[in-house]
C-alpha cells in the first residue's frame, strides 16, 4: 500500500465496483457522482468497471442512462464532454440479482470475467453493499460460494451505517463479515469521517505548534459538537422510530467526531496507529449505566408542532409511519466524559436532533478564561477564547479573541479571525464519498471504522439505551424549528456554561475578520 501521507498516488487501483442496491437513492445521490468525479480528476483510470446490481430489471442502455441522470443532477462536474463521458459509461453494466440465489453469483463471476478481460483488471474486487445491514451476512456468503474472491487480486467490502441496531447486533454482523473477509478489507464507511474538516482535525492538532501544548484539561474548559438538522424524518419514519436520534447519529458520527478531538497523538501517521488512539477514547468513555446517571448527563426530546421559515411543520408523531404514542427521541444531547489523564474534568457537550433551526455541524473549543480580578479582568468582562471547526455545510475554521476595540483607550472587544475554506474551493469541494471510494481503492482504512470502534461506542450508547427503557414518564418535547428541549440548556447552566450559537447565529458584538467578506 502506498503511503498515503507521503505518496499519494494519481489514480486508484484499477478494480471492479459491484454496487449491490444501484438502482438506490444513495447510488443515485452519491455513488454515482463520486465515481464520475474520480474519473474526471484522473484518480480513476481506464482499468475498471461498475457492476450495478438490484432486483429490478434494466439494460445496460438504461442502467448508463440512471448514471447520466444522476450525473447531471447531483455532481459538482458535468458531463459535457460528450467523448470522455461515453468512455466512462462504457465501463457501466447492470445485472439483476436475486442476493438469495447462489447461482445468480456465478454468473456473475462469469462477467466479471469479461470485465477483467475486457479492460485489463488485474482481479481486483470492491464490494459496495448499499443494503439492509440484514442482508451483509447473505451476500459476504454467496460471494464466497459464487467464486467471486477466487482471484489473485484484493477483495474489499464497504458497508453502509448503521452497523446494527445494538452491539448484540453488531457483533452477529460482524461474525458474519468475518467469515468471509479479514478485518483488514472490511470498510465500515461513516461518511462524516469524509468530510474535508473532519479529516482536518489531525492537521490543526499535531502540525500547529500553538494548539497541540493547550489541548489538554489545563487549558481547555469544554469542547461542544454540534449536529443539527432542519429536515424532519421525511419518508423514513418507519426506520427512523425504531432507531431514534442516539443510534442514528450518537453512535457514529457523535462519537467519532469527539475522539478524533480527544485522541492522543499517534506514534505514526498509519491507520492503524490512528485507531488505536481512537479506540484508547472511547474505551475511557465514563458509562451512564443507570436511570439516575443517565438523566444527570444526557438528555433526549421529541419535536412538536411548530414554524420555521414562515412555513408551519408538523409533530413527530403526526409524521408517516410513526406510532401515535411514540417515546423515540429526535434530539439528544449529553455531557461526555473522557477519564483519561489529558481529558479529566472537561466535559465534551454533544448534541444532535432533526427540526432545529440551522443545519450546521460545528465544534467549539473554549478555552478556560484568563483570571479575572487582575489587569484587564479586573475592569472587563472578558469572553473566553474559542476555536470554532465548521464542518457543514460551510467548511472552514475561526478563532475568537479579545483585542482592544478600535478608537477606545481600553475598551475590549471580542474579534473573531476566520479562515473559510469553502470560499476558497467552492463548489467544487470534493464530496465525501469520493475521498472514501478513493481510499478504500488503495486499501487506506484511516477514515473508516475499526470493529473494536464501534463495538465500544456501541457499548456506551446501550447504556444510555437501556436506561431510557426504564423511565416511564414522557419523553420531553420541544417545537419544531428550535434548539431542543430546556433541559439541553440546564445541561450547561449546572456546570457555568451555555450553548455557543452556531453558523448562522454569530453574537452581534463580534467583530469579523473573514476571507469569505
């Protein structure tokens, strides 16, 4: 495997793409696209095909045509050169497949093939299973008894979240997966670890001298993560109420987001290396294994009725497929602990919930505040020193500070020193899935999750889980297009903190310095 830190190379490793589910919403949004922009960018070369892969019955005419059409409306390049697209189409091809019938895998080895031959593919496979997590065991079985993993080349499997529903769950799944593939190409994609922030996260730590002294409970007094969504559940009411916002979001992307920040520094910059030191989080992770911690440290709620925009929304429980007395949560936020030696006091606030006024996903670093009974804290109230990592949608970074207002003898103002990186690649910031697609191409794992990662996060999520399970009271609300329940608020108010407002929602007495004005 290349270096993927020193070496990175121009194109992926020539392979064939099955895409089981092509006929999908997520093919259709994001596979597609990410596939068309690698070509487009040279980082996928001539040696590959796409095997599209469903139920329903299509032509390869009509299977390219679903691509084009996705193309066209869903990727950040178009495909106006007629000549390059009919070259990336003509490695496209469709199969319907019934995934319970073995037989229907051999002939699919049959045109793989033709594919390798075709188009010089040295053996390599990359499965994509955009599917029902019930159905990864299956169809890991029927590649295996198909003889589609009797190659010489790799063999890689790319999941979908969620893996499973508890860690029961996930540990079944994961016996299934490992009878058919080692740990090391199975590709758990959480499509957040993508994100162009996210992966920023590390840089802004280890290769800038002035954060890394200050990242520890000395210096920091809490760090807030936020995810927040504006949409409702949409037409997955019926998956969403037996999930709810804790499994749905806390398990992966929460949790994943906090232990990049609370991570040590790894010895090497290997995947490996920088999931131990992941798994090293979540494994100090303080449990609310009890009715009575659990509502100390987390709280959930459900949207109501309520406006945003000028436009009236509806409850949860009047949205479709949803039980009318249903106790799921659409928000939860908590206070996380960390008990390890760096992270011993600070409490790292998460929350995430649908039907919030902003869709955003931010964290915010606060800093402890210089002592205020001397030099300028003795005359000022001074704000507390952030640093803000927007991640979505705008992406980008900012510092707050205070500095001496402009034209004042010794007045104090908050000033906030932004770097906006969305403004500087613009539309063309490379999606998610691309990044993802590309690294599981060469066999780079660092933004994909390890079993033992999420077997711990599932572990501290099953806690909270049960937990709820035991309180029969209601479940707490809160109206549609605002910031959750109050409890969320008291959740700091106790410890001498608040919520800091989010994108969008910028203090008026701030003064900005942006390359985005």
């Amino acid at each position: 495997m290349a270096d993927y830190y020193t070496m990175e190379p121009t194109a992926a490793a020539g392979a064939v793409f099955y895409l089981f589910g092509a006929t999908g919403d997520l093919a259709r949004r994001k596979l597609f696209p990410a596939l068309f922009s690698l070509y487009k960018e040279g980082k996928l070369a001539e040696d590959f095909a796409v095997v599209g892969l469903a139920r329903r019955p299509r032509t390869h005419e009509q299977f390219r045509e679903d691509v084009y059409e996705s193309i066209t409306e869903f990727s950040r390049y178009k495909a106006d050169d007629a000549e390059q697209w009919n070259r990336f189409a003509e490695h496209f091809v469709y199969m319907s497949l019934d995934i319970n019938n073995v037989d229907g895998f051999r002939e699919l080895s049959e045109l793989t093939a033709r594919l390798d031959t075709q188009f010089g593919i040295q053996g390599n496979r990359l499965f994509y299973l955009a599917l029902a997590p019930s159905l990864f065991g299956p169809v890991s079985y029927n590649l295996r008894d198909g003889g589609l993993l009797e190659t010489k080349g790799w063999h890689r499997v790319v999941i979908e979240k969620p893996f499973g529903y508890d860690l029961e769950s996930a540990q079944k799944l994961n016996d299934e997966l490992s009878q058919v593939f080692d740990e090391k190409d199975i590709f758990r994609i959480d499509h957040y670890l993508g994100k162009e922030m996210v992966q920023n996260i590390e840089v802004l730590r280890f290769a800038n001298a002035f954060f890394e002294p200050l990242w520890n409970n000395k210096h920091i007094a809490n760090i807030q993560i936020t995810l927040s969504e504006t949409v409702g559940v949409e037409e997955r009411g019926g998956y969403y109420d037996k999930s709810g916002a804790l499994r749905d979001m806390g398990q992966n992307h929460m949790l994943q987001m906090l232990s990049m920040i609370a991570m040590e520094p790894p010895s090497r910059l290997h995947p490996e290396d920088i999931r131990d030191e992941k798994v090293k989080v979540l494994r100090s992770l303080r449990q609310y294994d009890t009715l009575e911690r659990a509502a100390r440290h987390v709280v959930r709620g459900q949207y109501t009725s309520g406006s945003a925009r000028g436009k009236d929304l509806p409850g949860y429980r009047e949205e479709d497929s949803v039980a009318p007395d249903s106790k799921t949560e659409t928000y939860f936020a908590a206070r996380v602990m960390v008990d390890n030696f760096r992270w011993a006091g600070v409490p790292f606030y998460i929350r995430t919930g649908k039907r919030m006024p902003v869709k955003t996903t931010e964290v915010v670093i606060e800093f402890k505040n210089v002592p205020n009974n001397v030099l300028f804290g003795g005359k000022h109230q001074l704000n507390p020193n952030l640093l803000v990592i927007r991640v979505n949608p705008m992406e980008g970074i900012y510092i707050k500070i205070n500095a001496k207002k402009p034209g004042a003898d010794s007045q104090v103002q908050p000033v906030a020193m932004e770097f906006c990186q969305s403004c500087l690649i613009g539309l063309n910031t490379p999606e998610a899935y691309e990044r993802l697609i590309f690294d599981a191409t060469r066999g780079e794992s660092t933004y994909f999750t390890r079993w033992d990662e999420v077997s711990h996060a599932w572990a501290f999520v099953d806690k909270i889980a049960a937990a709820w399970r035991k309180d029969e009271g209601d479940i707490p609300t809160y109206p549609a297009g605002s910031w959750g329940p109050q409890e969320a608020e008291q959740l700091l108010a106790k410890d001498g903190f608040h919520w800091w407002p989010v994108n969008g929602q910028e203090e008026d007495n701030v003064i900005w310095v942006s390359n985005s004005k």
